[in-house]
C-alpha cells in the first residue's frame, strides 16, 4: 500500500532512496541538500515523497516563497507600468506561492521509482502536494518546469486537479554528437564560424582556471553574480555564497567552477556539474570586462571541448540567452508551469489572463 510522507529537510531522507527515484540524477539528493543549506532568502522547502513498505519510490522537491506575478510576464511594457505601480504599492500582484519543483533546477524533478505504478504514484503525490502547500499558506499552488517528456503522464492528472497550463523558459540542450571543435563549427551558418573564430582570438591573457574550491575568490564572484543578475528580465531566486561553495563542497568530482582571470583579475566564473553523459552549465556570471573579451562564448567552446575530453553526450545550457544559444546550434527542451489559485474564482481568472504569462523564446531569438 502506498503511503505519503512529508520532510521538510532532505537530509532526513535516505540519499540512496531519493536517487533511485529518479533516471540518472546530475542534480541529485547532495545537490539539493546543497540548495536547502544555501540560506536562499525567502525561501521554505519541504520535500514529497511516496512510500511502498519500506521503499521511496516517489520523490520531488519542493518550495514556498513570496511570488510577484509580473515575474514572468512577457510584455516587456506592462511588466515595467507594473514595476512603477509597485513603488506605491509593494504588496500588488504579490502572493504566497508554493511549487513542486526547485527554484534551481531547469525542469521539475519529479521521481518515480516504480513506473509500473507510475499513474497512482504521482497522483498520490499531487494529492499530498495540494494538501501539504495549502496547509502551509499557498495561496498560489503550482509545478515548476514541468519537461516535455514528462507531459504525457503529469498533464491529465494535473488537469483533473483543477490546473492550468502555460508555458515556461524552455531548456536549451547541445548534443554532443560530432568529434571534434571543427566538426561543430561547421554546422553553424558562415557568418556565426566567421564571428566565433573572430571572438575566441580575443582571449589573449585570459587564463582558464577549473577548481573545486573558490577560497580566496569568494567576493568578486559575488559581485559578477549580482552584476548578471541585475542584467536579467527573469529572476526567482537570489542565489548566496554558501550557494556556490555548498554546492561544490557536497558533489565532489561532480561539480566545478571554470574561473577566467586575466591580469590576476577575475573577469567572469561558471558553474557547472556533470555525471558521466551530461555537462550542466548552472550559472555563469561576469561583468563588463568580462563582456568585453567575449567570455560568454569562450566559455561555451571551453565547455564543448570538455565534453569532447571527457567523452559526454550532452550540454545543457539552461533557460537565458536564447538567441545566442540557437544561434549556436542548442535545441530547446518545452517546459510547463501547471498552477491554480487556492481561491476558485481567482483561479479562473488567472487561467484566462495565462497566455500573457507565457514564455516565448522566439520573440527574443528573432
């Protein structure tokens, strides 16, 4: 018989159990000890997951935090009318959210162990979410980065719990499926080979440093991280210090940070992590300078030669910058975000006014 459980630490659950919830987890239960640990402000988590006898074979995380709906609005016009409208009233558009998901990861990572079961298995664990996140004051109630592939199975169930469906920041991906830099360059269009050889000669004096440790760096990664954020039309969390350390400090050999320097000057810093297929670039942060010697795409052809070393298939290269990433040759992965509002009359309006929350990464390719 399956029975749900609720944690509110993930260090409370068993590392090897979580993980076998899920196929091939990068971002694995250390990753979102990492996360829970990193003091992200404004943030509650607490963790779902389903149990048959003694074994998990449910699991996903999950968060509350103070949510402005504007955050994703794609009229660039009405979210700054509404940006001003908030100096004179803080609290407008303002709701308590809770979401199965993570606030740091692209696609919501929903487990399931036992696929026999699949159906029952995450219904029960829609169920309890429901619960649990109206029981712990949500007002707004959704899943995160529901992913394409996972559509088939969540959609109808999250349909029949009175969701809506809109869009999300899709994922962008590059299959590493070519033996060599050269054999990449040339499946992109003349002028992008022409461009990117041109930029990558304009790395002289930068050093590429990848360690696991970012002792004595500590400050100015802070400052290129505020410096990007600031830069973004989209952001839901602020990451912190023991974000990027804990991180590190808790994937050995699984994560890193590719730290560009020139003239003993940090001019930009990536995070990344990797199992054995898949190379995710998490966060990269730089500022001026860093812009200035081209160090976004140094570091995308770095990554790729990396993967090519390392012998992996994948580069997932996360939900920004989509213009450059198509350009580039990424492919993008669909995510949804399924929500509904506690109040039924709220939430149908806000199924009607969805569309204008939805994401569409073409507008900012074209």
């Amino acid at each position: 018989m399956l029975e749900a459980r609720i944690f509110d630490s993930i260090g409370s659950i068993d590392a090897s159990e979580w993980n076998a919830c899920f196929t091939r987890p990068v971002e694995d239960h250390a990753y979102h000890l990492a996360i829970e640990a990193s003091g992200l402000p404004g943030f509650g988590f607490f963790y779902v997951t389903i149990f048959d006898g003694e074994h998990m074979v449910g699991a996903a995380p999950a968060f509350t935090t103070p949510y402005d709906l504007e955050t994703t609005l794609d009229n660039a016009r009405l979210r700054k009318m509404i940006t001003g409208w908030k100096k004179r009233a803080p609290g407008f558009l303002r709701v308590s959210l809770a979401a199965l998901g993570s606030p740091c990861t692209e696609v919501a990572m929903l487990g399931i162990r036992d696929r026999s079961r699949a159906n029952e298995v995450a219904n029960l664990m829609l169920d309890t979410f429901f619960c649990t996140a109206k029981a712990r004051g949500g007002a707004l109630l959704a899943v995160k980065d529901l992913a394409e592939h996972d559509r088939a199975l969540w959609q109808p169930l999250m349909e029949a719990h009175g969701c809506g469906l809109v869009s999300g920041l899709p994922v962008a991906q590059l299959p590493i499926d070519f033996a060599t830099i050269d054999a990449y360059l040339a499946r992109l269009s003349h002028a992008t080979r022409k461009d990117m050889r041109r930029k990558l000669k304009a790395r002289t004096g930068v050093r590429l440093e990848r360690v696991s440790r970012i002792d004595g760096y500590e400050d100015a990664i802070m400052a290129l991280y505020h410096d990007t954020r600031a830069r973004a039309e989209m952001v839901l969390e602020e990451l912190t210090l023991d974000y990027f350390k804990g991180v590190l400090a808790r994937k050995p050999g699984a994560a890193f940070c590719a730290l560009y320097i020139k003239d003993d000057r940090l001019l930009a810093a990536n995070l990344l992590l990797r199992d054995d297929a898949t190379l995710i670039d998490k966060f990269f942060v730089m500022g001026a300078e860093g812009r200035a010697n081209n160090l976004y795409f140094t570091s995308w052809f770095d990554n790729i030669a990396y993967c090519l070393d390392q012998g992996l298939s994948l580069f997932q290269v996360g939900q920004a910058a989509y213009a450059n990433k198509l350009r580039l040759g990424a492919q993008l992965l669909r995510t949804d975000m399924a929500f509904r509002h506690r109040n039924p009359a709220i939430s149908a309006g806000l199924k009607v006014l969805s569309p204008l929350f939805a994401a569409d990464p073409v507008v900012e390719a074209a």
